[in-house]
C-alpha cells in the first residue's frame, strides 16, 4: 500500500509532479514520501509528512484499497472534503468549494465566475507576475500553460482554453515591486488597479481583479483599507480573487475577503503542507450562484465531482475520478485540520520562535539579509504585518560575493547534498549592475507548527536553532 499511495499522489497533475528515474524526484526536488531532508521549502513544495502519509494509507485502503475509485464515490469524498474545509476556517456552510488539479489551474475558476460578465470578456487584472506561480500568466489568459491536463489530454501551453481564448480574456499585470525590487506601497497598487479598471468599459470588459495575500516573498497588497476604497469606488463594475495561494492566512482573513464577494483561492501543498499539486477555490454565495455556464474548455481539465453539484454546465465535465488529487488533498486538509485545532498563542509562539532562530543563527552572523515583506519605511505596515507571514523569510544571498540568481538556483539544487531543501529563488533583489540578485526562501509548514507545539520554550529554541545553524552551515558550504 505504501507504494500503491505515492504512486497515485504523483499522478492525476500535470508534468510537475512527475518524478524523474534517476532521482525519484519532481522537479522541485521533492516526493509525495516521508523524507529525512531538512525541508523548510513550504514556499515551493513540500514532502508529506508521516503522519499524513500514514493517514492517506488508511484512506486509500478505505475506499480504493486496488487505486481504482468509482465517479460517484470520488464525489462523495469530495463532498465530505468541502464541509471539513468549511469546518476548519468558519466558512458559511453556503460558500461554494472548487477542487483543482493545482493552483495554475484555480485561474479558470475565477474567469468561469465572471465569463458572461461583460460582452467583451475579462480584464484580468494580475498583481506581480514574478510573485505569483510561473504558468498563472497563461491560465490568467484562459490559455492552458502544460503539455498535458490532470486529464491525460495533450494540450499545446499557451494555446486558448476553447471558451476563454486570446479575444475573450485580456490580462494586465502591474508590478508588485519597483525596479529595484523594493515592494510598492498598497496606495500605488491600489490606483494602478483603479485605472485598469477605467480602461476596461471601453473595451467591454469586466474587471476581475486580483489581491495578493502571501505572495512568493509574503506580500499582501493591497491592504483591506485599499480595497474597500476601490470597491465603494467601483462597486459592481468588478470582482476581486484572492490569490492566497501559499495559505498563508487565518481564517478571520478569509472571511473577510469573502465578505467583501471575493473569490479566495488556496493550495494544499504550500503552508498546509501537502505534497505537490493541489487547488481549493472558495467561492462566496452570491457569486456561485450568479455563475454562468462553464466554458466547454474546461472539460478538458476538470471533472464533474470537482464543481459543486448544482454549478450550471458541470454536467459537461468528465464523469470520472482521480483518485491522485484525492489522495493529495486528503494530505492536505489532514494537516489544516490538526493545525487549526492549535490555539493561536501556541501557533504564535512556535512562528515566532522560527522568526528568531533565522535572525540569530543566519542573519546576524553570515552576509545573508531579510527581504521586507512589506514596503521599505512604512513602519505601521511592519508592526501590522501579520504574524502568519513570518512563517516564511526571503534571504537575500547577493552578499555572498555578488552572487546571482543563476548561483542561487544552482545553490538550491546544491544544498541536496547537504540534506536540506529551502524554497526556489525569486526576482527581488536587484544588484548594481542590474542583474537579479540571490535569494532562497525559508519557510514553515502546518505539519512542522503541528509536530513542534508539544516542546517547551527552551526545546523549541534549541531545535530551531539547530536546524538553522544547519542551514547556515550548508549555505556557506555552497556559495
């Protein structure tokens, strides 16, 4: 059974959770299999941990002991996911949940939501390409972004999704960082989205507009503040998405966002720390059951228990199973539900007990420097930042002689050797010359805030300081 479930887990995807022969690993350097690598790679991609592994084992030999699942019985399952996720964060019981085979594909669900809007289309409003996942730019277009769906459909990337198409979906991406790779305050943000909204009644175009809640490097732009002021401005001429994607996020946030009509889109293989790929999209009331048809495209990435049972057009998806994103999800939701039952003292005194143990061991004495998630001088957006985005640290690395992204993605795949795994680079350190600097991320997950809650303040130090001397250690080694 152990090898049937990490089988299935890398199926059902596209081409990312594929594991190559001669490492037995996804092109993140990670598997859907307990490890023993020092990971503190949340940002990019998770191992299962193994007591979730365990758990997907007895799930497994529950319903689909041979790896085969009935349509009807994925739909169950899947029915049963939707009231624990809604149990977990206190989301009303009317709020609409849609699965995905990832977060890329989560992109579909927001223009499906808005595809009748407006006689024109969709003005995809997109914050910070650079910090959200690289195929969004073609899903945010209604393009399909691999070579093959999660239904084994061979698809040309960049080609339009039959429904969406180049002449249904135009997408604007404003810049979440300026040129030398500072963040810009949530007001920039917020008037640069407000005049891309002003473009779009001429071209017959429905703003759908994108917030960012825990970019790649921890950004949230724009503050609530901006975006009621854009809503009171706009009222229904838009429709927000929230891309919180790394889940990084309490559930107060989540319900205030879908307070406000926004779609709030989450994986389970970030933060919540289940294996690569998965998608959860929570749709507010009014706006599920305002939707229209899906676009016939969707069929070709979808299947029908994936919708809500009474979502107009579902019943053209494939009636199948898959039984990979179920196993994968079920990974994920076992972790959200072990941490969300952790007091928020206790989940804040292991996030801050991190925090420190990466200032004192790698900041403080090697040339590696935080990147702010957070606009440079704004103080009160500092002091506010919420305690759940210190669960992730950018490292900026270019004090290691200069050193480049290309030497940081060489480092990355270099710190295997050493037992650890960190988070991808990212483009937000600029260098004199005008090259990308250096940068690797560091972040917790749910199952490690979950596993560490039972040691005392002097053991949780001592075991954050020694992986991060660990890390320190490994990262001189390579650079």
């Amino acid at each position: 059974m152990r090898g049937l479930a990490a089988d299935l887990m890398t199926r059902g995807g596209d081409a990312r959770i594929v594991l190559k022969p001669e490492t037995a690993l996804n092109r993140y350097f990670s598997a859907p299999r307990p490890s023993n690598v020092l990971a503190y790679a949340s940002s990019t991609a998770n191992d299962i941990s193994a007591a979730a592994f365990e758990h997907v084992e007895r799930k497994l030999a529950e319903i689909a002991p041979r790896g085969e699942l009935a349509a009807d019985a994925y739909a169950a399952e899947l029915e049963r996911m939707r009231a624990r996720i809604r149990r977990a964060y206190s989301v009303p019981d009317d709020t609409a949940i849609v699965f995905a085979p990832s977060g890329t594909d989560l992109e579909y669900v927001a223009l499906a939501c808005v595809s009748d809007k407006a006689p024109g289309g969709t003005h995809n409003v997109l914050l910070g390409a650079d910090e959200v996942g690289s195929g969004c730019i073609h899903s945010a277009f209604g393009r399909y972004f691999a070579e093959k769906t999660a239904l084994g459909i061979q698809t040309t990337p960049g080609a339009p999704v039959p429904g969406f198409g180049d002449t249904h979906v135009e997408m604007i991406d404003i810049p979440v960082r300026d040129e030398s790779g500072r963040a810009r305050p949530s007001a920039q943000i917020a008037a640069a989205i407000s005049e891309a909204i002003a473009h779009a009644p001429a071209a017959g175009r429905h703003p759908l507009v994108h917030v960012v809640h825990g970019s790649k490097t921890g950004l949230i732009l724009p503050s609530l503040a901006d975006i009621d002021r854009l809503r009171e401005q706009h009222g229904e001429a838009l429709t927000l998405v929230v891309d919180a994607c790394q889940a990084r996020i309490t559930s107060p946030a989540i319900a205030d966002y879908l307070a406000r009509g926004a779609i709030v889109c989450l994986t389970g293989s970030k933060f919540m720390g289940g294996p690569p790929f998965s998608g959860i999209a929570l749709v507010p009331k009014p706006l599920a059951q305002a939707a229209p048809a899906l676009p016939e495209g969707l069929a070709t990435i979808f299947r029908r228990a994936e919708w809500p049972a009474a979502w107009p057009g579902a019943d053209r998806l494939p009636h199948s199973a898959n039984v990979g994103l179920l196993l994968r999800l079920e990974a994920s939701i076992f972790e959200l539900e072990r941490f969300q039952a952790l007091l928020l003292e206790e989940v804040t005194r292991i996030i801050l007990a991190f925090h420190r143990a990466v200032r004192t061991e790698i900041i403080e004495p090697t040339p590696a420097r935080r990147v702010a998630p957070y606009p440079p001088g704004e103080k009160e957006t500092a002091d506010n930042h919420p305690v759940e985005m210190r669960t992730l640290s950018t490292l900026d690395l270019s004090g290691f002689g200069g050193a480049t992204l290309d030497d940081a993605q060489r480092w990355h795949r270099d710190l295997l050797a050493h037992g650890i795994r960190l988070g991808q680079p990212v483009k937000c350190v600029k260098l004199p010359d005008g090259r990308w600097g250096a940068t690797l991320r560091i972040g917790l997950s749910m199952p490690m805030v979950t596993e560490r809650a039972t040691l005392d303040d002097a053991r949780l130090e001592h075991a954050f300081a020694t992986d991060m001397k660990r890390v320190a250690a490994a990262l001189a080694a390579v650079a």
